[in-house]
C-alpha cells in the first residue's frame, strides 16, 4: 500500500527545501541579529519568528500538493463526457 502522494510529494521535496533556505538567509537571520542588537529576544520571539513561520511554509506546500493531486484525481476519474 503506498501514501497518496507520495510520488509527488519527493517532486515538491527541493522546493521546499530551497524555499526554507531563502526564509532563513533573508528573513529569519537578519532578524535575528537585529533583535540581538537590540537586546529584544526572548524565547517568545523564537517561537513566532522560527517554528510558526516554518510550520506555515509547511503546511503551505503540503496544501499546494494536496490541491494539485485532488485536480489530477478527478480528471482522471471523472467519466467520460457523453458525444
């Protein structure tokens, strides 16, 4: 028995692991060392600024492959049009 998606799923892995990456050099870093700076961070800032932002990018792809494989499926299974 194999997951739904799976096959599409090792297709949308490199996307979002590029996407992750760009997060974290462009966003996530420079943020942090502007509240380093600062002296603003607390462990609050972590958790809104790190796992939300990277469990949002998550669930945003597995949405995104999810929509794509519902389209595939009905195309596939939708029954012929009548001539």
């Amino acid at each position: 028995m194999s997951l739904a998606g799976s096959d599409d799923m090792l297709e949308i892995l490199p996307f979002v692991a590029f996407f992750a990456y760009m997060l974290t050099v462009f966003i996530a870093l420079p943020l942090y060392g502007v509240m380093r700076y600062k002296k603003w961070l607390t462990w609050g800032h972590f958790a809104l600024f790190g796992a939300l932002l990277g469990m949002g990018a998550g669930v945003a792809f597995w949405a995104i492959a999810h929509r794509n494989n519902a389209l595939i499926a009905s195309t596939i299974f939708s029954p012929p049009s009548k001539p």
